[in-house]
C-alpha cells in the first residue's frame, strides 16, 4: 500500500465497470477517498456500499453524471471539493465501421464522451488544482490512439486527442507542480466489447480470442502506481499490454 495515497480525494470517471471500478476498489486499499461518477448511479450506489464495508477510514460519493453534459459536469464538480487525483477513464468505442459508413450518431458518442467528456471534467477539476499548487491528472487512452487500425478510424482520432491532450497539458502545467500521466492499455477484459457489440456475448468474447487479456486490476494497479510516485515524479506515459499483443 502507498501511504502517499492514503486520505488523498480520487476522482475517477467511469467508475460503474471495467478499469474505473477496479481504480476505485485499488484506490480504496490504498486508503484514498473516492469521489466516483458514471450514468449508471445504481452501480455506483452498490460499489460504495462494497468498498465502505471493507474499509471503514475511506469516504465514498458518488455522482450521477455524463461528461458529455458540460454545464452538468461543472455543476456537479462545484460539489466535488478537493480533488488530489483525476482519473479521466470513462470512454467506449461503438459502430466501428469504414469512415465512409461510420453514423454522425456513433462519431459523436465517440468524440463527445472519449475527447470532449474528459476535457470537461478536466476543465471543472484543474482551476482547484492550480489554486492548490498541487494534484495528479491521470488520462486513460490507449494503445489505438497509437496505432491505429482498420474500421476504427474514429475511435483511434480520439484515443489520439487523448495522447495530444495529455502531452500539451504537461506544456500548461510546466510551471506548476500538477502532474499529468497518460496511461494506454493495450486489451483489457471489461465490459467494453460488450458495449461495442451492443450486449452480443460471442461477439464480444471473439475479440480476445487468441489474446489473454489484461483484466481491470491490471491496469488500476498501474494506474496507482502511477499516482503513488513522490509528487516530483511524474510518469508521463506508459503502455501497458498483454504478454501476447504487440
Ligand atoms: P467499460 O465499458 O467496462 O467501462 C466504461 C466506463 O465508462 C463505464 O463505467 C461507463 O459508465 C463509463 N462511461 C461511458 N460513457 C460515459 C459517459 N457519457 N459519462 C460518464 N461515464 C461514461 O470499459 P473499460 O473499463 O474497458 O473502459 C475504460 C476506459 O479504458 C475507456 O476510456 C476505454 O476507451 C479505455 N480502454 C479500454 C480498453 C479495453 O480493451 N477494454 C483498451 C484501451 C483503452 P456508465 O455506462 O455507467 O456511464
């Protein structure tokens, strides 16, 4: 466990699933607060009752938000208090297709939750980062902002803004001592291809097939990790894969 981490306020996105829920679960052994928010309060509700009988030190919120909803998300921040740590990881990739046929509907859910959603939320927590002098900004990519493929044009552009977002936000904080992390896994087993696929199972275990993939522990442990670091170190990047993806 690092003590750094103990009593600090986590803000993570996308808390409801996947790697954000395992953030929360690997924050809260690690003795931080959590400030969790997703669209599905219901999850959320049941994540925070799970984590504060487990560790009765921590204080546990949730929100009920969509980053997309700027005014929303500003909002719900003002309520947020101090937050020592964002993890900006709520994201989903849908309607992969060819550019040509890709829907205005799945490159706006896109480029609105994965690009836009985590400048809002980042827009509502750096101003108190600033005034405070101090907090850890921590970005989910991933490998496909990286490398991109075939029929994921738009889901690749924004894991790319992601990685371009993170870099320029190290410029705009060089005088600060805010750190900025940028974090790109590689494939995780969450309920990500199910979404993709639209709740089809087969579908969405196709896609590991021949992969063992990461699983969302694997990725908060990195993510902790990460935000563990004496606060003059600051691991600006990492790529985290399975054994067996390149
Ligand atoms: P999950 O589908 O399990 O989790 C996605 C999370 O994002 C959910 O908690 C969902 O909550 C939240 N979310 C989606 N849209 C919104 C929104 N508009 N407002 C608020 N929250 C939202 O997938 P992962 O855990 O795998 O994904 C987490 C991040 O990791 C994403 O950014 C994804 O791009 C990235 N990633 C995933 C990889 C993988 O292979 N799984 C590989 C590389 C990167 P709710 O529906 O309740 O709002």
């Amino acid at each position: 466990m690092s003590s750094r981490l103990r009593g600090k306020n986590v803000l993570i996105t996308g808390a409801s699933s996947g790697i954000g829920e395992a953030c929360a679960r690997h924050f809260a052994q690690a003795g931080s607060n959590l400030l969790l928010a997703a669209r599905r309060k219901d999850r959320l509700e049941k994540l925070k009752k799970d984590l504060e009988s487990q560790h009765s030190q921590i204080k546990v919120s949730t929100f009920e938000l969509d980053v997309r909803n700027r005014a929303k998300v500003q909002a719900t921040a003002a309520t947020f208090g101090d937050v020592d740590v964002l993890v900006n990881n709520a994201g989903l990739v849908i309607g992969l297709e060819k550019l040509e046929d890709i829907t205005e509907e799945a490159m706006d859910t896109m480029i609105d939750t994965n690009v836009k959603g985590l400048v809002h939320v980042t827009q509502a927590v750096l101003p108190g980062m600033r005034a405070r002098d101090r907090g850890h900004i921590i970005n989910i990519g991933s490998v496909a902002g990286q490398q991109a493929y075939g029929n994921g044009s738009i889901y690749c552009g924004s894991k790319a803004a992601v990685a371009s977002i993170s870099k320029a936000l190290l410029f705009e904080t060089i005088d600060t001592a805010i750190r900025i992390s940028e974090i790109n896994p590689g494939m995780v087993e969450t309920e990500f291809s199910m979404v993709r696929f639209k709740g089809d199972k087969s579908k969405a275990d196709s896609v590991y097939k021949g992969v063992h993939p990461l699983d969302g522990n694997d990725i908060a442990e990195t993510v902790v990790f990460v935000a563990g670091r004496p606060e003059h170190v600051n691991i600006a990047e990492m790529l985290v894969f399975p054994t067996n993806q390149a």
